[in-house]
C-alpha cells in the first residue's frame, strides 16, 4: 500500500498534464537499471569491457523487446482478448531476439557468447537458448508489471476524481433542492397573509429576506458555522411564530459550546421545516414543536419533537403533496459524512413525531 501511494504520488506529479509519465522518468528507468546490470554482470565476469559491449548489445534489445510489448502487442491483442495471436507474436519476437542477440554477439563481441554457461565457453547450445530467453522474459514481465501498475493507479486515480465531481455536483444538488422547497412553503405563508390583508406581511417579508441572504452564501460553502445555523433556524421559527400567533407552542433549548463547529449548511433547517409542514400546519388547535440543540464534546445533538395532528385543517391554498426534506437529509448525509459521524433516528411516538440527528461537527 505505502509504494502504491508513492507511485500514484508520482503519477500525478508528472511534468505532463493527465497523469502522463514523461521521457525522463523512462531515461531515468533505464539509465538506473543498465548501470545496476553492468556491476551485475562486472562481478560476474571480471571484465568490464566485456560486460559493457554485451549491454550495449543486449539492453536496446531488451528495450524494444518491452516496448514491442506494452505499446503493440498488449494493447492489439490482450486488450482485445486475442490471446493465441498474443503468445504467437511473443514466441516469435522472442526467437527473433535470440538470434539477433547471438549474432551480434558472436560478430562484434566474442565468439564466446555463453562464458558463464553450466558446460563452459560455449556457442549457440540449447541451454543459451533457453537462459537468454527467460532473461529477456524477465525484462519485459518487470516492465509490463510497471506498466500495468501505473495504468492501474491512472484509471484508479480518474475514477476518484470522477467519483468525488459526482459526489459535490449531487451535494449541491440537494442543497439547491432545499431553499425552492423552503421558500414555496413560506411564500404560501405569505400569501395567507396578504388575504387576510395582515399587518404582519411585511415583518414576514422581511424574514424571508434575511433567510434569503443566509442561503446565498451559505449553500455554496461545504461546510458552515454552526452559529450560522442555528442563527437561520431561529429566524425560520420566529417566522412561523408570526403565522401562527397562540396557536403553536415552540420551546427551544440550546446548550453546549457552539463556537467554531461546522456543519453542511442547510441540513438542519428541514427538520424544522418538517415539524411545521406536517405537524402545526395541518392541524386544528392546540400545538407544540420542541427544539433541543445540544453539542457536548465533538458531537451535535439536534433534536425536534412535534405534536402529530388528529383534526387536519383544510387549506384553499394549492400545496404539494409528498415532500424532499426527510429523504434529502438523509441522503446528504450518506453524501457528505463518513457512517460513524452520524446517526439519524425518525419515529413516532405517544402522538409525537421525533426527528433525532447525532452529528461529529
């Protein structure tokens, strides 16, 4: 795992944009392991011109051999899942090289072209034969298994990237879902108002700017104060106090240290919304929402409870049926937490409707 993150580190640092690796970092690679092979094969032979004019012979061969690989026959054939022609050309390529290795070898070095063989110096003997090729195997394996790694990691490396543009566009998404949803409610408020011809209308109107301003700057934040929120829910219910006068019980409790936590903004605004749009506004009489926000060590607890009502009030006003705000928490949550940030209960209880969130913030 550790030289995996080295080599995707590596992968996007390079000089070319799109996780290209360069020339460079292929000269470096191959500069790194024809020096390692020449003191290999130095220790071996004790003859350092010997070991260089067979690597000067040997190692353009083992680079075309590679990049034969990699470049055409991989991408034709195993891509493709032609496996037969695949092996037919490797074997092909491979005897190819045997014997322009060993006639190169034999003209221009020495015709001693096995001195470390098991039987001695020796020319073109099956166990030649078979020894190069199985070191030319080894090259073009090590260099294919770079290969594949690296197009691994790059393919790993887009589809996060792909992943995290999908997982911000839905999150800004859902937030956008919110503030329509909140303000269809509220601007049926108003209209309520405005036939009944209520003095109220414009400390309504100017509510509902404030709230306005908060989501223009808060929506497109990641994260927000929780001061800031907890600031947009009060507004909210002070709001709907002004709707719904003595009708509607709203007892709210905040305790804890609130400063520099943060929080997805607008998360918590349609739990209250929620409490309002199912519980007092369809309901005749008498009743109560409870808010409970409570932050003790690195958790929130937010807590609304309504009244569930018995004796639903008809409205002339046009409304929506179903409703985002439950479903849209949910999910943004999933989206933005980690599981074990958060926990979310909803249930109904004694005729009363608990919306409990726990939230690492």
């Amino acid at each position: 795992m550790y030289i995996n993150s080295k080599i995707e580190k590596f992968i996007k640092e390079s000089p070319n944009s799109g996780y290209n690796i360069n020339y460079k970092h292929h000269l470096i690679f191959w500069l790194v392991y024809i020096s390692l092979n020449i003191l290999r094969w130095w220790g071996i032979h004790q003859d350092l011109t010997y070991t260089l004019k067979t690597n000067l012979i040997g190692f353009p061969i083992h680079m075309a051999l590679a990049y034969f690989n990699i470049y055409y026959l991989m991408p034709k054939y195993v891509y493709t899942r032609n496996y037969f022609k695949y092996v037919s050309f490797v074997l092909i390529a491979l005897v190819t090289m045997l014997f322009l290795k060993y006639g190169l070898t034999y003209n221009f070095v020495s015709t001693n072209v096995f001195p470390e063989g098991p039987d001695g110096p020796g020319g073109f003997t099956a166990t030649y034969a078979i020894t190069t090729m199985l070191g030319e195997i080894y090259v073009v394996s090590f260099v294919t298994a770079i290969k594949i790694t690296i197009d691994w990691l790059k393919e790993s490396s887009k589809l996060h990237a792909l992943e995290k543009r999908q997982l911000t566009t839905e999150l800004k998404f859902l937030r956008s879902q919110i503030s329509p949803h909140f303000f269809f409610n509220t601007l049926n408020n108003i209209y309520s108002l405005t036939l009944e011809k209520s003095d109220k209308t414009p400390q309504v109107v100017l509510k509902l700017s404030e709230l306005m301003r908060y989501f223009l700057y808060a929506t497109d934040k990641r994260r927000q104060d929780l001061t800031l929120e907890i600031e947009c829910i009060q507004n909210y219910i002070d709001l709907e106090r002004i709707r719904f006068d003595d009708s509607l019980e709203i007892n709210i409790s905040i305790t804890g240290d609130l400063e520099n936590r943060t929080i997805a903004p607008m998360l918590l605004v349609p739990l209250i919304e929620n409490a309002f749009k199912h519980g007092a506004s369809k309901n005749i009489g008498k009743m109560q929402i409870d808010v409970d926000i409570k932050v003790e060590e690195e958790f929130l607890y937010f807590k609304v409870v309504n009244t569930i009502p018995e004796n639903k009030i008809k409205s002339d006003i046009p409304t929506r049926s179903g409703g985002i705000g439950l479903s849209n928490i949910k999910k943004r949550l999933e989206l933005g937490y980690n599981k074990e940030d958060y926990d979310l209960s909803i249930f109904e209880k004694n005729k009363l409707f608990h919306a409990i969130l726990k939230l690492k913030v």
